[in-house]
C-alpha cells in the first residue's frame, strides 16, 4: 500500500526538487553570447583568474547546499513514511473501536446459561471490565459492541427477556473479547469481581474460556 504525503510535505517536496533543480542549471551555466566574450577579453589575466576562483567557490557553496537539501528531502520523506504509518495505526484503531472491520485474534469467550437469568446491568458490568481488563472488540451473540449499543430488560407474559439494541437476547449468552486472554481472564475472575459477584449472590455460573484465535463480526 503506498504512503499519501500530506498537503504541506507535499509542497515542501515539490519546492526542493525545484530548488534542486535550479541550482543544478547554476552550476552547469557556461558564459554565452558575443557581449559576455567581448567583456572577458578585455579583462586581465589576474582578473581571469580571481573571476574563476570566486566562480569556483560559488560551485562548492552551491554543490554544498544541494547537499544540504537533498538530506532535508529525504528527511521529509522519511518523516513522511512514519506519519503515514501512524494514521494508518489510529485509523485501524478507530476501525476496531467502532466495529467498522471485522477483527480476529486470541480473547475470552464466556458462556452465561439461562437459568438464573441475568439482569442487562450485569452485562453492562460485564462490558465494562472487559473494556477495563483491556479488551480490543467485543461481541455478544454476534452483535458487535459499539458506541451506541444498548442494553435493555423486557418483562412480559413470557417472563423477562434481554434485548441488544432492541433485539432479544437468545440463551445461552455468548460473549466474546479480543485481547491478552490471561489479562482479560484475570479481569473477570479475580476475588471480588464481576464473576464472583454474579456466582455468590446471584447463583449465576458464567464459563469463562481462553481461546488461541477468534474472529468477531463486524457491526451490522
């Protein structure tokens, strides 16, 4: 994939490639026409030669400066280089964080049963110590967790149901997170923490899995 230079590097480049280009006509440029050899032959051999000198001089400040910016060119570009790779890295993340691609990679998969049902704040507890733990994506049931997701709790005739951005949550409960999957079991499971919560005051026994590789959707 090519590297796109910004607007203002862009011109930098293009005015020293100018800049390099005049200075190389400078010092290529030869004395011409009838009134420059008319004026140097009535000038003394003295004067010939202070005239080459300074002549010389100026080539060597000149070969010296084309120098000079031709390092600043490819210290632009390379400079370049590296801050398009850098957007490239915070476009991707942006990409990851608003479910924009879908993403693969090691995590924790856990498996909540229906019985006894979860309350949406659990999972939104949930969602947040992932998210804490260091979580890259997260999914539940294949929905991908975005800015905007939302979670809600229907009571009915049937009893009472999760919903996902008002889409009923089937059982059982499959969430997955990409990241550290040591860091992010840990997050889960530490004494005191969302899991023990959820097994010693609610009897609910989510199972939390370590997983090499998993792919998450990207958000519909």
């Amino acid at each position: 994939m090519g590297i796109t230079l910004s607007n203002n590097n862009f011109k930098t480049l293009a005015f020293l490639s100018i800049m390099l280009a005049l200075f190389g006509i400078l010092v290529t440029v030869e004395f011409t026409g009838e009134t420059d050899i008319n004026h140097l032959s009535r000038q003394s051999t003295q004067d010939l030669v202070t005239m080459w000198r300074d002549l010389s001089t100026k080539k060597d400040e000149l070969q010296e400066e084309i120098l000079l910016l031709n390092q600043q060119k490819q210290q632009l570009a390379r400079e370049s280089h590296e801050g398009g790779n850098s957007s490239l890295d915070r476009l991707r993340t942006l990409q990851k964080i608003n479910g924009s691609i879908e993403i693969k990679g090691p995590g924790v998969r856990i498996t909540i049963p229906k019985e006894p049902p979860i309350f949406y704040l659990d999972l939104v507890d949930l969602m947040n110590e992932l998210w804490a733990s260091g979580a890259e994506a997260i999914s539940i049931n294949g929905h991908r967790i975005t800015y905007d997701t939302c979670f809600f709790s229907i009571e009915n005739d049937a009893g009472i149901f999760l919903t996902i951005k008002g889409i009923e949550l089937e059982y059982p409960i499959v969430i997955k997170a990409i990241g550290d999957p040591i860091t992010l079991e840990r997050g889960l499971t530490f004494p005191g923490g969302i899991m023990d919560n959820l097994t010693t005051l609610y009897k609910i026994n989510p199972k939390v899995e370590t997983l090499d590789s998993m792919v998450l959707p990207s958000a519909r």
